[in-house]
C-alpha cells in the first residue's frame, strides 16, 4: 500500500459545527496564511449556523486540515462559497486537500446547494491542476488585485473557480477521468515564449475550437529574479482572460507544456 493510501485510511473527516472544535481547527491557519488573512472561529461558528459549512480531516483527535465555507447569492441563486482550505504540513502531498473538497462537495449537496465556488492564484499551477483537471471546475470570472499590490507592485489576481456539483463535467473528472480532451493540442497558444508575456499571437480567429494561455512554472523565482517580469504576466494574463471571458469563453483546463510553461486552455461556453 502506497503512503498516501495508508495515510488517507487513517483520517476521519467530518462537519465540525462545536465553538471549541472550531476554535482548535483555527489555529492551523498559521501553518499556512499570515495573520491577516486568518478567519476566526467566532466568524466560523456563524457561518454553519446561516448555511455554512467547516469540514475537517482528523487522525485521531488531531486535526490533519479543514475546508472552510458559507452562504454566497450573486442574485441569481445561492451557492456556497469555500473561503479557505488548510492543510497540515505533515500531511500535505497526500491526497487530504481534494478529500476535502470532495467531502465538502457531499454537503453541499444534502443541504440543497447546486454550486460551489472559490478562489486561487492562477500562477499556482498545483492548484490550477486540482480544481480543474481532478475536481472538473472551470473558471469564467478573473478578479483583478482583490487583495491590493504588494511593494513590489505585484497584484494579487485570482481566479474564481465554480464548480457545478452534479454536472457530467464534475461527475467525470472526481471518477479520476481527468477533464481533458486530445483536441487541446490543436488549439491556438496565444504567447510566445515563456521569456516574453508581452508576444501575443493573433487571437480569436482559430477555428480549431478553442486557445491556450501560457503561464510560467516557476512564477516565484520569476517573482524573485525579475518582479518586474512576473507582474508583467500578470497584466498580459488579466487582459486576455478579461477579454476571452467577455467573448463568452472560459478555462477548462490545464494542459501541460514544456520546461518553461503550461497552458490554461479556453474553450467556448455551450
């Protein structure tokens, strides 16, 4: 039995609802957020009590990580929003984070919930492959700097995944029949190089169906060699996504591409 099998064995996951389980579970955000970025128990504890949820993973009685998420409504219908994931170092790489999700995802549809959405960094391509290859979610909506600039300039962009619980897209892609399709590799790549986020290509044209955006694999040490770079890719990426996204395409997922980049891939809405 591999370890990550034999690890995933041994954890429970459950909802927590209890103030003082909360409370506990809370302090794992400090092995992975800034102290500005943490949510309080005392906000957890409203939020399952007006429709939200905490679900935790535990070995034992010790937390192995939790999923955080409440009620959301953009006018139209209401769906759960997950605001924060944790995992514990000592069990990260291991399968907890989508058994999470995938726990989370159950929940959600007991309690009536058609959607649920969240946020992430686009440049984390780990987490780009989670959410859209493993767990099927796709991305229309691109949300510039929401939480400012840092000194550097460099905007915290994100991305804002929603996944449709009981979709075919979903339902294939948590049986671990990942959401690709060969046609991907057709598509029309619109950059140029890793080195040169500014060389677009001529866009909206192709008719092989869809497009491929380039994003770097190792954003940080750009980010640590060449900020100036890195905010770069940041601009191109916002202004192609915004622009794709008023087209009516969205990202369905991420395809693999050489030692320097992969390619988000855009596909028209049917």
């Amino acid at each position: 039995m591999r370890l990550e099998e034999w690890i995933m064995e041994q954890l429970t996951y459950r909802s927590v609802t209890d103030f003082y389980e909360l409370r506990v579970l809370s302090k794992l955000q400090s092995t992975a957020w800034p102290m500005e970025m943490f949510t309080s128990a005392v906000q957890m504890k409203a939020a399952v009590q007006h429709g939200g949820s905490v679900i935790a993973a535990y070995e034992g009685e010790r937390p192995a990580g939790f999923c955080y998420g409440f009620a959301a409504y953009d006018g139209n219908e209401p769906y759960l929003h997950s605001h924060m994931m944790v995992v514990h170092p000592d069990f990260r790489d291991r399968g907890v984070g989508t058994r999470l999700k995938l726990e989370q995802r159950l929940w959600a549809i007991e309690q009536g919930y058609s959607a649920i959405t969240w946020t992430y960094d686009p440049f984390q391509l780990r987490n780009g492959y989670l959410n859209l290859c493993k767990l099927g979610g796709t991305v229309s909506i691109y949300m510039p700097a929401i939480y400012g600039c840092d000194e550097q300039g460099d905007p915290s962009d994100r991305f804002l995944i929603r996944w449709e619980l009981t979709s075919p897209r979903v339902c294939s892609a948590i049986r671990s029949k990942r959401a690709a399709d060969p046609r991907w590799l057709d598509y029309v790549k619109l950059v140029d190089g890793a080195a040169n986020p500014n060389g677009r290509l001529p866009a909206w044209d192709s008719l092989s169906g869809g497009y491929l955006l380039a994003v770097p694999r190792d954003a940080a040490g750009i980010k640590k060699n060449r900020p100036d770079v890195i905010v770069a890719w940041k601009l191109w990426l916002r202004e192609l996504c915004e622009e794709a996204f008023g087209r009516g395409f969205r990202i369905v997922g991420l395809l693999p591409g050489d030692t320097e980049v992969d390619y988000y891939v855009l596909e028209g809405e049917i």
